[in-house]
C-alpha cells in the first residue's frame, strides 16, 4: 500500500503547510518516522502522502535541573541519550527499535523499562502538534503536573496520528542509577517464574526491568548470541540504585527465586556481564528469525493483569502445540505483556499465525487485559477494539475523531474500525 | 449558588437515568463529592441539580495481586485505605481533605506523594462514566499498559464532571513500604532549600515527599501544633524503602542538605514521631487559619519547572511585602507546586487577596508553569486558561465539549471561559 508521494518536513511550520493543503484538496496524510511500528501504522491504505518526518531531528533543549527535553519528533531515542551524555540523565523509554519518539508517543510504545519508568503516556510532558486544518495546537507545559484543563498531551498520545501530528514534544528524563545490576534467573515452570514476578512487585521492590523468556527464545538466543543460558523458562531483572540498594534489591529477588525453584541465578554486576545479558534480550526477536531462514515475522503482544498471566500463557501454549510452525513467547512480564513471534513462510503459516493472533488476543481481553500493550491498533488489531472498549468507547472515540479531523485526512482508516 | 435540588445516587443506573432525565429536560447537573475542591467546582452557576455521589461508598473489588481496586466514586481516600488492611498495600494519593476517589480523580488531584507515587492522572487506570446522554462508557481496564485505541481515561480525568460523570474508578494499589523515615531540616533561605530539593531529585534518591514551608506557616504550625520547629524556610521529607535503604537515603540527603547551610536536621524513624511530623503539615492549612480568628481562606495553587521555584517564591514574596494580609506559602516542592494561604476578613482583603492569586499564576505561566497543580480550574482560573494553553487549545477543548455533550448540561460553565 505505497502512498500517492513523501513529502520531507523539517519542521512544525513545513508540517502546518502540508497538512493545510491536503486539507484543502482532501489528501489523507500519514506521519512517518523511522517505519519501526508493526500494526500497519504507516501503510497508505487510503492513499494519500506519506509525511516523512526522520528530518526534524534537532533536539531543541535540556533541561537538566528541571529534568526534561524538547524535541523534535524525527528525533529518536539512541539519539536523545546521545544528547544526553554528561548530563547525568537519560531518556528511558526502549521499545527495541531505535524508533523516532514521535512514532513512539503516536503508538504509545514503551518496552523494558516501563515497569519502572512508564511508558510514554507517562513520560510525554507537552507537544506541538499540527490539527487537520493546518492549525499549530501546544498542549501541556513543562510544570511536573497541572490540573489545568482537559489533558489533550494524553489525548494524542497513543492516537496513531489520527487526531493531531506531533511535531514537536517535550518528555521526562531521569538520573542515570549509580549503580546498575542485572540478573538472570532459570524457573521449572512459567507459573514458578510469575509468582517470583508478583513476589518481586508486592515486596516493593522497585526493580527496572523484568523480562520473561519461554525456552524456544532461550534456544533461538543461544543460537544467535553464542550465549550457554539454559533453555528453559528464564527471568532476566535489572535494579537501578544506590550500590547498596542493588546489591540489597538482587538478594531480596534471589531469595524469591529459590523459594519458587529458580535455579542458574547469576549476577551481573559488571558493565560488560551486564551489556551482553542485555544484548542477548534486545536480540531475541532477530534470534527468533534466524530458527526458521527466510522466514518473515508475525508479531502480536497482548496485556493482562499480572495475577491472570500464567494461565495466559498457558493456554497460549496449548494452542501454539496445535500449530507446525515456530512461535517464540517473551516479554516484560513485570506489566503482564508479552509477545508472541510467530514464524510464518507460507499462506497456510499465515493462516496459522492469524488464528494463534486471535485466540491470544482474545483470551487476553476475556482476563481483563487489552489486545494490544504496545504496538497500537494501526490496521491490524482494529477488528478488536469493540471486543475490548464496547460499543459505547467505540462511538465516543469516533465522535473525538469526528470532532478534530471531520474530513477524516489524518491517517484515515487506523485505530477505529470501519462503520458497519 | 444553591442548586435547584439534590438527587442522592447510590449507583450507577440510578446517576444514568438522573442524567438522561436531565438530557431530556435541559437541566445542569454538578456531580458532588465531599465538596473538598477550591476552586467552585460543585457551585450551581447556572442552575441545576447537585447530584450527591457520597452514597456511592462501595468498594467492588481489591485484587491485591494486581495492585489494584475497584469503587464506587463516592469512595473517600481513608475509607479505601481502611478497606485495604491486611492486605499490605495502600493507595498514596493525598490531596490533605479526605476527598472522594471520583473527585480527586475529576480534578487530578495530588497532594504531597505525588513526587514518587505520580498524581491521579498516573493512578486512575479504569472508569465507568456516565455520559450527558445518559448512555453508560467503559474506560480504559486492568492492564498495567495498553495501546489500545484513545485514551478516554485520561480524557476525563481532570475533566471535572464537564465531559461525564464518574461512577465507579478502578486505581492502582502500591506496597506499603517495608520502612519509613521521615526529617525536617531548616534552611537560611528558600533558595538553598529549593536548592537540596534539585540535588536530591538529581542524585535520583527516591523520595516519597519532600515539603517546603515557609517561616509563617512554621510559625501558624508551632502555635496549633504544639511544635517547636524553627521559624525559618523548612523542607519535610519521608523516604519509602527497606531500612536499609531509607537509612542511606536520609543519609544523603542530610549530606546535600549540610552543604547548602541547612540546620537543624532532625530525624524521625519511629511511627509516632513520624505520625506527629506529618500531622502538622497536613494542619498547616487549618493552623494558617487559626493566624487571625475568623478569617476565611482564599486559598491558591501553581506549579511551574523546579529551576524556576525559588525566583518564583522570591518575587512572590515581594508581592506578599506589599498587602497587609496574612499569607502563608507552602506546597510539594519535589514537583515544584506551592500553595499560597491568603486569609481574608474584608471587602479590601479580598481585593489584595485577588491581586496577589493573579500576580502568582501570571508568573507561574510566564515561567512556563501551570495556574494550578492540583486545584483545577472550575469557576476560579477559567480565566486564565487560555493565557496558560493558548486560542487553539481552548477551541480544541470546547470541540470536546461540544462533542461529548452539546446541550452543555454536564457542569456546565466550569473548566471553559464563557465564549467572548
């Protein structure tokens, strides 16, 4: 579904301009970063032009005392951190991808580190963002809170580029731990390797990551990292803190995990034990391609409240034992997400992956959870948003979209699903 | 401004059929709590019926593995943290009143945990609203994270009933902290306090709250509390964690605080001294009003970026120079929001009480602050709403409100200036 043309912007008064005058000839027009979304956010289903936004990379302040950045939307998250260096800050948000941090506020993206720092919904203090008129809106402020008004910064996060495009934001950075240690941690079961997460949480432990990998992402890790982690269900934690702190925070997990049968608790203290174990994780989902050469990916992520996670996935892999092709299950299981890659070559794969999609995604709204907890809808989870909102979110979502885009040129045909 | 009647609910069909009834008829309706806001958010300015949610005081659900509860709107605070022990976790947010969970959550409210815990715009993960049609919207769910579709939770927190009324709220839980400590140490002037809140936040010690008052309201404290607290700038902390890690946190904080001329660092780890620390704060308000017997309170909130609190107390102290009134200045200086407690007798100190909340909140936006923290707008500081966002976000809040209810029934007049 290529678009109609690419215009490159570079900034919010070029993106003002564009967006103006596809108003005027009724061009839809889509917001692209760096392309790393994975629901078909940027695809130009409706044709229209692709608005190619990698040139507004400029970061147009820090404030290290106040804690925050602006930015302009190109400009992605390696390259902020970059920025950052010497100012003791960093930015912690971390889908995988080295993706734009404007794609990333537009899908509500967030990663490894959410289960301590937030995703962006939380980190994603103002915007400057272009309406579908042409008109230049500001919404939030740099204050650390505000109870004024109604709180259109959240309105755009997570809203695909449907209802604004965000030209320029402002987000939280955070001090760079003193010390950081990392943690890998072999269970018998994924319930054992859950209730060690739930015992983590409510002991309040306030660790940075945890991280659930099923034994095939193990396999396929070892395979492309070279590693020796025992292919089995595995946790792997980071803690951010005082040196004291972490040490303390790591034997608090260790004696969860020995109480649950975690065996092969190893430590990694060192920044290099450490780089590699994480190395190892970020890979896992190109590790998981190498299993099956050739392969493409399917990839889905549901959410589900903690308590109801094991039985999540326990379902999930009595159905993936009904299916002949690869399906790795890892995630950031501190939140309940997780995600699945499912390794598809040929129609009937698809066919496969779609059903194995489908039955988690609907599982995972049957717990309470949502059907997707950090790629966003795009095109291909639309056909779930009624299941997991109901008929009434659904109306009052379309009316808001109504309300700001009523000639529907923002990135039409993503989020809401059809009228039927 | 009385309403023209009261409708007491005790569920959600019964605020449904109120408000359809309401719909049907043209008639305001202001949904009311304990009537703990301050900014005239429950006044019936243009007429109508207060619908009184405080017999909605059921708690659904507590799902203590999740780390989150369900309730009914008209829910206090206390009364949810009543409901919670035993089960070793407990809900932070504490705006001082004991207010409603659906009224904190209409205004956004926060209080002093806010700077560890977020406000309740972080800690509302679900709701069920009732629309100005009468029609019965599900929000948001249990995930800890999801990026499926608008975020109509956030929409409508800090909305202040104008865009639907909050029925039942689902928030999220966190565990009681193993040990906590709390300190007061007083500085020589409020600088050097601002100062050691920077480093503090910077050094990335995880303090729950940090405090600052100032000499008057110290002097209200002594003399309501029974306290013999130095009479000078003074910042209050509490640290949240193991023993061992709340130890080295005031540890740390005592270092920062020495190096900027702090004095009178004072400990407080056993439970009641703690509880006695705390209790004249969170008097400080009413102690104010005990500074000239008979007065009444006009009380005001801004927040603007920490770098710019003490050049903003400093200036507004000089304003304080000028009125005859007594005002004391306090507030949650970890996120950079301060209270002024302005006591008025007279028609001439209301006057002087209005100049200096407008001087406050114009500099607080000059800064690229906030007119209000965690008060709201309401009747107050419609005001200054556009001042703050600007003629493009107004309209874009009043599409909102045109959207989500045309007939302007749902408290109507407050958040949005009248149309000029």
């Amino acid at each position: 579904m290529p678009p109609g043309g690419v215009v490159f912007a570079e900034n919010t008064e070029e993106i003002a301009l564009t967006v103006a005058l596809c108003a005027e000839h009724g061009v839809p027009v889509i917001p692209y970063g760096v392309g790393s979304s994975v629901e078909g956010h940027v695809l130009a289903s409706a044709g229209g032009i692709s608005l190619d936004l990698s040139g507004m990379n400029r970061i147009l302040a820090i404030h290290a005392e106040d804690g925050d950045a602006t930015v302009q939307a190109g400009v992605t998250r390696k390259q902020l951190n970059d920025a950052l260096k010497g100012t003791g800050l960093f930015f912690p948000i971390d889908p995988g991808a080295d993706a734009t941090l404007g794609g990333m506020a537009a899908t509500r993206a967030s990663g490894t580190n959410a289960v301590r720092y937030g995703t962006m919904r939380d980190n994603v203090m103002a915007t400057t963002t272009v309406l579908a008129d042409g008109r230049i809106l500001k919404t939030g402020g740099r204050a650390r809170k505000s109870s004024a008004g109604y709180d259109l910064t959240r309105l755009l996060v997570g809203s695909e580029g449907t209802l604004g495009i965000m030209a320029e934001l402002t987000v939280k950075l955070y001090p760079i731990p003193e010390a950081i240690s990392a943690a890998v941690c072999t269970f018998p079961d994924i319930d054992s390797a859950v209730q060690a997460v739930i015992q983590t949480i409510q002991l309040g432990v306030p660790v940075a990551r945890i991280e659930l990998l099923d034994a095939l992402s193990l396999k396929a890790i070892n395979l492309f990292s070279k590693t020796t982690l025992a292919e089995a269900p595995t946790l792997f934690f980071e803690f951010h803190g005082s040196p004291a702190s972490v040490e303390e925070q790591a034997q608090t997990v260790q004696a969860i995990a020995d109480d649950l049968g975690g065996t092969h608790f190893e430590w990694a203290a060192r920044p290099e034990d450490r780089s590699r174990l994480w190395q190892a994780r970020h890979d896992a989902y190109f590790a998981c391609l190498q299993l099956k050469p050739g392969c493409r990916c399917f990839p889905t992520d549901v959410c589900v409240p903690i308590s109801r996670l094991a039985e999540c996935i326990a379902a999930t892999n009595e159905d993936i034992a009904q299916v002949g092709i690869p399906i790795a299950l890892f995630g950031h299981v501190g939140d309940g997400n997780f995600h699945l890659v499912v390794l598809v070559d040929t129609e009937q794969d698809m066919k496969e992956a779609a059903w194995i999609s489908q039955r988690v995604v609907e599982r995972a709204i049957a717990m309470e959870g949502t059907c997707t907890g950090e790629h966003g809808i795009g095109l291909g989870k639309r056909k779930y948003l009624r299941l997991e909102h109901g008929d009434v979110a659904v109306e009052v979502m379309r009316a808001l979209k109504q309300a700001l885009d009523p000639n529907n040129i923002l990135n039409p045909g993503k989020v809401l699903p059809p009228i039927t």
